[in-house]
C-alpha cells in the first residue's frame, strides 16, 4: 500500500515527518559528522524558514501534541510491578538477646 500526500509518496516516519513540516528533519537536528561550516549554512537556512514561516514552531508544538494525543495510551503503556511480599526479619534487640 503506497501513502501520497499532496502528490508525494510518503515511505518512511522521515517523509511523513518532512510532509508535514514542509522541510527535512536533518535541518532542523542536523546530520552526525557535519562540519562546522556545514552547520552554520544550516542555521541559516532554518533561520530564513522561520523569518519567512513565524508560525512554523507552533505548527510544530501542535502536531508534536496531536501525535502524542493519539498515541498516548501506547506513549505511556505503564505496568504496576508486583511488590515482593513483605518478610519480617527479627529486629537488632532480638538478635543480641
């Protein structure tokens, strides 16, 4: 099952993530082994985006909180651990009588 978002094909979490954020997520993270000339050109990259996009950071908070809205039964999953059961131990009076 192919999925298309506005006529591009999405095959991987990194393309539905580049989809709805309109840019590659190695922009906004950065790359491992990336110089630092190859950062500063990224920086400034992102910052034209978000002089020319200033709502960007919210879009991003409001997917991230949708994602996390739907998946949160799966996000926070937690199973209480059985408590081992209680022994009683002689106390240190006891044991020097």
């Amino acid at each position: 099952m192919r999925t298309y978002i506005g006529g591009h094909q999405a095959v991987s979490t990194d393309d539905f993530v580049e989809l709805a954020l309109g840019t590659p997520v190695e922009l906004w993270l950065g790359v491992e082994g990336e110089t630092e000339e190859e950062r500063a050109a990224r920086m400034d990259a992102a910052r034209d985006i978000l002089a020319d996009n200033p709502n960007l950071p919210d879009d991003v908070s409001r997917i991230a909180a949708e994602a996390i809205e739907a998946y949160a039964p799966e996000l926070f999953n937690v199973v209480p651990l059985a408590r081992p059961p209680f022994r009683r131990t002689r106390s240190r009076k006891a044991a020097a009588a």
